[in-house]
C-alpha cells in the first residue's frame, strides 16, 4: 500500500544526483522502519501516466526510521528528470513500504563490496549499520566511479572512514580522471578485480560480498569471486541499469506461452483468476484485475513483483534479481513471466 510522505529535504549530490529525505509520521514509524540495504518504490503521475521507480535507501537502519534515497538522472527518465528539476521541500510522493534482499542484519565478521556509480547508495546503509551496531565487524568498501566530481555520497562514505578508521578499508577508484595517489585510473574489469581483490583483503575470510551498480560492474566482480574460489552463496547482488541488456534465464525448460492460459493469484489475502492475453506477463493479466499489485521498474530488476509460483510452468524473459536458492524454492518475477502451460497459479504474498 502507497502512503503520502512528505518531502523534508533535497540535497544536490552531484550534477546529476540528488538525495531525498522524507519525515515519517509516527503511526508509520513501523511500517517504514528499513533493513540495511533495502529500498523505496516511488509512485508520480506525470503527463497524465503513472510512473513508478525504486531507490536505493542510503541511511542506516535503526529504531527510529529515517529515510533517505539517492536519485541519479538517467537518460529520458520522466521519474529521475522530475525529481532533480522539479522536486521540493513540501511536496508529497506516494512511497511504498521499504522491501529488497540485498540486505545484511549487523554480525560478526569480515564482509566486502564492489560498487560503482549509484550502487554506492544501498551498500552505504550496509556499512553504516554493520559498523555502528557490531564492534566486531569490519568492512572494505571498493567503489568506481567515473571522475570525483561525480561520486554520490563522498562526503558520507569519507565521515564513515573517519568515525571507523580501523574497521573500514575504502578504496576509491576512478575510470576517467586521473590521479596521482591512490589506484589507477581505469574500469573495474574481472581481470583487474581478480589481480586486485587479494592485495586489498584476505578473499577466503570474507563473510559475505555485496556487489551494486550497473550491470557490466556486477557481472565483472562476480566473475572474478568465482575465478578466486568464493562460494556462491556468500555473494549477493543487485543490478542497476540493466536495460537492454540480455538477462539470465530461470533455469526451467517451459513451453511457449499460449492464449488460452488462466492466470491465478492470491495478493493480500484475496485470490482471482482471470485470462491472460496472448503473451502477456502474469503481472500484466493481474495489473488488468487488480491495481494494486506491486511493481517497479518492470525490467527484472528491482524483485518488487516477486511471486512465489505455486502451479503451472512460465518463461522468465529477463532475471536480475533472484538468486539461485529463491529460483530452487519456487519463485520468479512476476514482470518477466509468461505463461507456459493453461494454468498458472502465483501467491504475492508467499
């Protein structure tokens, strides 16, 4: 459910960046109270269609719920484009409930990320919360940016090092400016990662490792974890800017979707079944019956439209968002799905 918060501040980032904060009545302390790592989905009409999007929440999480998400401008993007040219202290945007796995509960232990550009933003939450609340945990953060200028969060990461100097390693590396300390310039590739990642850190001690940012980054660092012999279940990821960019496939050999499927689903509590149109995603035939089903970015991104598939086969175009032990446990991403056998039956709320 959508709840009207109040916009109590923008700060200009970068050029091209800005973060919100909103104020939290206290009847909706609970129900914003965020996980480390978590993030927002924000709701706007513009020009007359809705538009939704999900932001990474920067803040770290405690007992008293203060919400701040990083925004960067993306290219022809109505919701980024509005926020950094139109959005202001006062103004109400509908917010839903924090959600995301890309978390981690405060404990014991080594743990590491790989971040570029926006990805800072969640695993910055990440860092804060694990050093403040856990004396025995350490951090390196390793992140990439273009040029200084354009790091979100510079300020906050370096204020981090400064109140945690012993207990967080930061490694700032940039891929077009020049510097004369400090790592070469250069991308982030899984060549480099690979010859990196073992000078920086002790790799088989590592807990667990947080990769975010865009997609070519991620699938860089996790090749390099999975050439230095890193379990898989000790790295979590999360993309940013995947579009137009082929996806991984569920793992499941399914029929072509036909036009006579039956889409069922049960979503806070309430079951239907209704025909799906040819070819269309089960997020789609339910959106058309129910407009209050959850979704974000649509792309296979976020995991907002995550369903639990109870019954019947589907193909899952694009996949960016589960892991490998959620696709084993029955769930795919109600965006990307289309149905595959006559019926399909999803719980929203498994």
């Amino acid at each position: 459910m959508f709840h009207a918060l109040r916009v109590s501040a923008v700060e200009r980032l970068t050029d091209d960046a800005v973060a919100v904060t909103f104020a939290v009545p206290p009847e909706l302390r609970e129900t914003f109270r965020h996980r480390p790592g978590q993030h927002l989905t924000l709701r706007r009409v513009i020009d007359g269609a809705e538009v939704r999007r999900t932001y990474s929440i920067c803040t770290p999480a405690g007992p008293e719920p203060l919400l701040k998400v990083g925004i960067r401008h993306v290219e022809a993007g109505a919701f980024s484009s509005w926020a950094l040219k139109e959005l202001a202290v006062g103004d109400e945007v509908d917010v839903l409930p924090p959600t995301g796995r890309f978390v981690l509960e405060p404990r014991a232990g080594h743990y590491a990320a790989v971040v570029g550009g926006s990805g800072i933003t969640p695993v910055l939450s990440i860092a804060a919360t694990l050093l403040e609340q856990e004396p025995d945990a350490r951090f390196c953060l390793l992140r990439a940016d273009r040029t200084t200028a354009s790091a979100m969060f510079l300020e906050e990461t370096a204020e981090l090092k400064d109140r945690f100097p012993e207990r967080l390693h930061l490694v700032h590396t940039l891929s077009r400016e020049e510097r004369q300390t400090g790592l070469p310039t250069g991308r982030l590739d899984a060549a480099r990662l690979t010859a990196l990642l073992p000078a920086l850190l002790p790799v088989p001690d590592v807990a667990g490792w947080f990769l975010c940012g865009p997609h070519g980054l991620v699938e860089g660092a996790e090749e390099a974890l999975r050439t230095l012999g890193v379990p898989r279940d000790r790295v979590h990821q999360e993309i940013f800017h995947a579009a137009g960019t082929p996806g991984p496939a569920a793992p499941a050999a399914v029929a072509e979707a036909g036009p006579e499927a039956t889409v069922s689903a049960t979503l806070d509590g309430r079951g239907g079944s209704w025909p799906a149109r040819a070819g269309e995603t089960v997020l789609e035939t339910v959106l058309r019956h129910r407009a209050d089903a959850p979704y974000a970015c649509k792309g296979g991104v976020c995991g907002t439209c995550r369903v639990r598939l109870l019954d019947g086969e589907v193909r899952m175009d694009r996949n960016f968002a589960l892991e490998d032990d959620e696709l084993a446990d029955g769930y795919v991403l109600a965006c990307q799905s289309r149905p595959a056998t006559a019926s399909v039956t999803v719980d929203f709320d498994g």
